[in-house]
C-alpha cells in the first residue's frame, strides 16, 4: 500500500481490505494484491489505536459492506465495499455509537457475521468490552441505532471467560472465536455459539 503501518486487515471474496495508519482504507485483489481503490476515512474517523480498532466485511452484491471500529472515537462506520463510498444504516447514519449499555466505550476487536444480500438483513456485529457482567457483545448490523442484542463470556480467567481480546472473528456458522492476548498467562482461544453458549 505503500503506507508505513497497516492497522487492521480482512479478506472477504477475492478481495483483501487494509486499514491504515494514515486513515485510508484500501481495496486490494486478493490473487496478486494489486490495488483496486482506496479513500481517505478521515472525515469518519479521526482517530485510531493499532491493537484495538477493527475492520470486518460481510455480504455479497449490494449487500456487501465493510465496517470499521474506532476504539478512541468509540463508533463504527459502515462503507460500500465496490468504491468504498460511504454505506448509511437504515435510518440514514453513517456511524453508530451506541447508549447506555449497548455504549462502544472501550470497545475493541470487530467481528461480523450474517448473509446479506439485497434482500436480506441478518448481520450482527460483535466487538469485545472491558466490562462485566459481559465482554462479548452482539449488535444488528443493519439498524440505524446499532440495535444491542446480548452480551456473553464474564470477564475473568476461567473457562467460558475472557480478559484481554484484542481481536475477534466468526465464521461460516456463527460460531465466534476470541484469542486471548495481553500480560497473563491465558493463551487460548475461547469459542461460543452464537447464542454465547461456550
């Protein structure tokens, strides 16, 4: 890409999107890794951390949309993966941020999960929070508020737990994969259901 630090990265179809330093997102092939587009995210996002922002894709055709956490500016935008234009949810925001519990405060690491075409909307979000009585939390990707749906795995060492996930993903099934990382002595990676059920 040509920048001096790459953040985050996910590969999604035949192509690989970056996330940089700089604050531009980048579009490349996956076969060769030749540059297909790339834009400035600035203007959505000012501020970055490199261990603990994320950067998630899902969908296919129209559906399709890649999603950014910014765990400074505790919101995640939502961009057109053809052009990397800016993606709006349903109620017109570009950015969601979250209240009360469904907050983003400290959130960290991005996942996304669902099937989304053009005529259907079934993606969920999850990022992880430095909190009790749940650090994996689960949001619809599709509202315009972010809507909170549940939050799972207590922080803590023990089995079922987590303390300090930088970085999540899902695959296939729904099925959601948190690596431990950070100064312990915890290193594995916890999965849950779906529903949150280690």
């Amino acid at each position: 890409t040509g920048d001096n630090q790459i953040y985050n990265i996910a590969v999604h179809g035949n192509h690989v999107y970056a996330l940089t330093r700089s604050f531009t997102l980048y579009k490349l092939n996956k076969s060769d890794l030749s540059l297909v587009t790339s834009i400035n995210i600035s203007g959505s996002i000012d501020r970055l951390h490199a261990s603990r922002d994320g950067i998630a894709v899902v969908g296919e055709g129209t559906g399709e949309h890649v999603y950014v956490l910014s765990h400074r500016r505790q919101k995640i935008c939502k961009f057109n993966t053809l052009d990397l234009s800016n993606a709006t949810f349903t109620g017109g925001s570009h950015c969601i941020t979250g209240t009360g519990i469904s907050s983003l405060t400290q959130a960290q690491g991005l996942a996304v999960s669902g099937k989304t075409t053009a005529t259907t909307t079934d993606d969920f979000l999850y990022v992880w929070r430095n909190y009790n009585p749940g650090t994996i939390y689960k949001y619809d990707a599709y509202t315009d508020t972010g809507t909170y749906i549940s939050r799972f795995a207590k922080r803590g060492t023990g089995a079922g737990k987590t303390k300090n996930v930088f970085g999540l993903d899902v695959d296939a099934n729904g099925n959601i994969y948190a690596p431990e990382g950070g100064n312990n002595d915890r290193r594995w990676i916890s999965k849950f259901n779906s529903d949150g059920d280690y």
